[in-house]
C-alpha cells in the first residue's frame, strides 16, 4: 500500500493536494517556455531534418502538375542528367586501375579459383586489354579506352564502392533507374518531377534519350512513373526518333492550327468548370496542353541545325565515318539543350540493348575487347564534349551529371570465352557538377576489383546523395500507396557526405 503526505489508500500517491498541484504546474510551465526558446533557436531534436521523419509530400496543383516547387532545403543542384551506359560497362577497363590484377594475370583469384557466376566457371584473373595511365592534375589513373574523358577526372568524384542486389541486366536497370528490381517502381527521374516540378512550362520536366539504335534491357521501366501519378514519367525522345504524334498533320496551317488548339482550351475549360474539384480531369486536361505546346518547342530542340560548326566537330556529330557515334553525339547536344532550356532531369542512354547494326551494349561477355573496341569511341568524344560544353556554358555548376551502369564484371574471364561475367559486388560509378567535391574518389574494391570492401555504398545511398543535392530529403520525400508512405530509397540509404563539396 502506498503512503504519501498522509494519505493512506491504494491509489493514494496518485492524488494531488493543492500544494502539489501548483508546485508541478509551475513547473510545466517553465518546461513549456524552454521548449519554445529552444523552438526558436531551432535546437530541438525534432527540428533537425535528419531525426524528423514525418512524410513530405509536395502540394501540386492538379491544373499545373508540373509548375517548379520549392525544395525542402536550399540546393546545390537545380537540375540532373544521368548518363547510363546500359549492359553493364567494366569498371576494371575503364575507371578502377588494380595493379595487382596485371601483376597476377594469369593466375587463378586466390580462394575463388573454381567461382561460377552469372554465366558459368570463370577462368584465371585478366588484366584490362587497355593500359591505365594518371590523367589530370589529381593523377588519377583511368584507361585508354576512355582518354577524352580521362582528360577530364579532375570534375569527377568516383565512387569505387558501389554495389547492387542483382546480376541480371533488367532487373539491374531497374534498380539503378527506379531502386527496385522488380517493374512498377517510379523511376528516379519520375520522383524528382513529382517533388520539383520544371520550370520550363513548354517542355516535360523530365526526358530519356534512349540510344539511337534501341532501348535499354528494362526499356521503359527506366523512365516510368510506377504507383506516381502519369504525368511525372519520362518523355522519350531522340534526334533520329522524334516523338511520336507531335507533328501538324500536313495540310493544317499553323493559324488554323492554333485556332483549334484555342477552341480546346475554350471547350476544356467550360468541361473542368463542370466538375470542380475533378484533379483527374484537371490532370489530363494539362497534359493534353502540354503536348500542343510542345508542337513548337519539340521540334526546335530537335533542329540542330542551329548549332555552329565547331560545336558539331567538338562532339562528334559530323562523323560520317562512325554513323552510331554520331547518333549518340547528337543526343549528346539534345541533352545539352534540355538542361539549357531548364529541364528538371535528363536521363541519356548510351549502349543499345538491341543489335542494330552489330553493336549492341556493354555487355562484353564473350570479346570483351572487340566489343569494346567499338563501344569506347562511341561514347568518348562525345560525352567528354558534353561535359566540357555545360562547364564553359556555366551549366555545370547547377547540374549534377551522374555516369552510372547497373553493375560491375569479374577480373576473371569466363571459361572459354574473352570477356568477363556480371559482378553485382562491386562497380565505379562517377559524379560531376553541382555540389560535388571534385577530383576525387571515394570507396575502393579489393585488389583485384572483385568485392567492394571500403566505405560500401549503395545504389539506395547514390539516389539518397542525388536527392541531397537537390534539395530533397530522401527519407521524407513519400507518395501514399497501398498504405505504406513510398520513398525512392525504400527504408534504406544514406548521404554520402563524403563526395559532398
């Protein structure tokens, strides 16, 4: 039985008495107004935006679903391209140099000598056909595979340590693209429209080029919008491959097709003004406006024919001789243009899933070199143009550029075979522009560029950086779905803050 002041009951010492009862309001009253200091100071815990995770979800107008929004803190990027070389491009004969592995060619992987990955038994280890040299002032080693690009390390911050949760190109691709193997997840691209919005009102806010000669293994999933609402999917289109059902049915004045798309407007606001409140109808409605309005500002970002000589050359673009390099030189410029006109993100495929004309994409399993051989000219000059072109436009200090693809290859040969199987244990992939500490590394893989086994990263912690640098807070940007509150990287990621300027 408890006794307190005099009392004498089971339930006693929870009564108060007069005394107690002001002695203790008093004293909430002096933890109220240290709460309030402290709110104002904005030293309490809650008020820090790495322990409140409480859901952020843009408020978007259903008229304007693509009109720019604030991020939820001051960013060091406004807008992102993504290059993303589909087939799974080697880290070992391109960007992460291991000596050990030209020392021991030759020789079996020390306790991996009988390994069956993705495709079978692999072989004895094999040094990259391609000699690694310091490019830069930071020395960086990078291969002869890429040498324009090479030129240019001291931009980028490599990652060495990445890793991904699957060896299979589709599901690989849906991981890097959407954080998830399976389909139906919204693309990275897809959730930063829905978070941002564009802010350029006569282009989508976000586009995939996909390669000139096909698309990549998981196709549209790369740029879809999953459980997001459809008008914040990516919007594919190319220099070779415009979009489709866009142009003026021939014989239609421009006059005459300007009246009717005015009539529309007309008809389509007296249809919402029948149903207030209707942000489906409000939805379909802007796409629709979307579309016409990019009848005229499609086409005139898909003329090139206004870019100077010189421009043409520095990409690459006036190549006759190598026709897919061209291609992907164009594209290279389109990607140039969007980002100038203020498109939010630029996702740019490079490596084709489909053959086409016998290129087909970095999945160099059989001759690693031959196909190599062909791949590295084709992305070189241009996208080392492209970056070279956004810094001296000063587009590149609010850009992130991302280079990814969606897992690693073995420092072994595949038994029997010339080329090197998947290996989702470790990759390289690099960032350049806004925000980003420039002429570094970060991570590493063993000594053969087998396992990633220094600060490991994630592709849910490249997406948790990428949306850092927007301005966006990863574990609170959600969308409500099936009941659970969504987010690009799922219940896991971090910030790298170590590529971080």
């Amino acid at each position: 039985m408890a006794e307190q002041q005099g009392v004498t009951s089971p339930i006693g010492w929870y009564l108060l008495n007069r005394r107690r009862f002001l002695g203790e309001a008093a004293m909430g009253l002096g933890g109220i107004a240290l709460a309030a200091l402290l709110g104002e100071q904005g030293l309490l815990a809650a008020d820090s935006p790495h322990n409140d995770l409480s859901p952020i979800r843009p408020r978007i107008d259903p008229a304007h679903p693509l009109a720019a929004r604030e991020p939820h803190f001051p960013a060091k990027a406004k807008n992102v391209l993504v290059l993303f070389c589909s087939g799974a491009c080697s880290h070992l004969d391109t960007w992460d140099y291991k000596p050990e592995l030209i020392r021991r060619h030759g020789q079996p992987m020390p306790g991996n000598d009988q390994l069956v990955t993705f495709q079978g038994e692999n072989g004895n280890l094999t040094k990259s056909p391609y000699a690694f040299r310091p490019r830069g002032e930071s020395g960086k080693m990078t291969s002869d595979l890429l040498p324009k690009l090479g030129e240019l390390v001291d931009e980028m911050c490599f990652i060495h340590s990445m890793t991904s949760k699957t060896n299979t190109h589709g599901p690989g691709e849906n991981f890097m693209s959407t954080g998830n193997t399976l389909d139906g997840f919204p693309s990275m691209g897809a959730w930063v429209s829905y978070a941002l919005g564009s802010e350029n009102s006569d282009l989508p806010a976000f586009v995939a080029i996909p390669d000139p000669r096909g698309v990549p293994q998981a196709s549209v999933n790369n740029w879809g919008s999953g459980f997001l609402p459809a008008v914040f999917q990516g919007t594919a289109f190319n220099t070779t491959e415009p979009i489709r059902n866009l142009a003026v049915p021939e014989g239609t004045s421009p006059e005459t097709d300007r009246a009717v798309r005015d009539f529309l407007k007309r008809l389509n606001s007296h249809h919402l003004g029948r149903y207030p409140g209707d942000t489906e109808l409000a939805a379909r409605i802007a796409s629709y406006e979307l579309a016409a309005r990019m009848q005229l500002s499609v086409p005139e970002i898909n003329d090139l024919s206004t870019e100077p000589a010189h421009v043409l050359a520095m990409y690459g673009a006036d190549d006759t001789q190598n026709r897919v390099k061209a291609d992907f030189a164009r594209n290279c410029i389109l990607a140039r243009r969007l980002i100038e006109r203020g498109v939010r993100f630029v996702q740019l495929f490079n490596g084709a899933y489909a053959m086409g004309e016998g290129v087909g994409n970095w999945d160099g399993h059989k001759k690693l070199k031959a196909q190599y051989d062909i791949h590295g000219p084709i992305l070189d000059q241009p996208a080392a143009a492209l970056l070279k072109d956004l810094k001296q436009r000063g587009l590149l200090e609010e850009t992130l550029v991302v280079w990814c693809t969606e897992f690693g290859r073995m420092p072994t040969f595949q038994k029997g075979a010339s080329g090197r199987d998947h290996n989702p244990a470790g990759f390289t992939c690099w960032l350049a522009g806004a925000g980003v500490r420039r002429g570094t590394s970060y991570g590493a893989t063993d000594e053969f560029g087998y396992r990633a086994v220094e600060n490991v990263a994630t592709v849910y912690d490249l997406h948790a950086t990428v949306l850092h640098l927007l301005g966006l807070n990863h574990r609170r940007l959600t969308y409500y779905h099936n009941g659970l509150e969504r987010r690009l990287t799922d219940v896991h990621g971090n910030v790298i803050d170590q590529v971080l300027a």
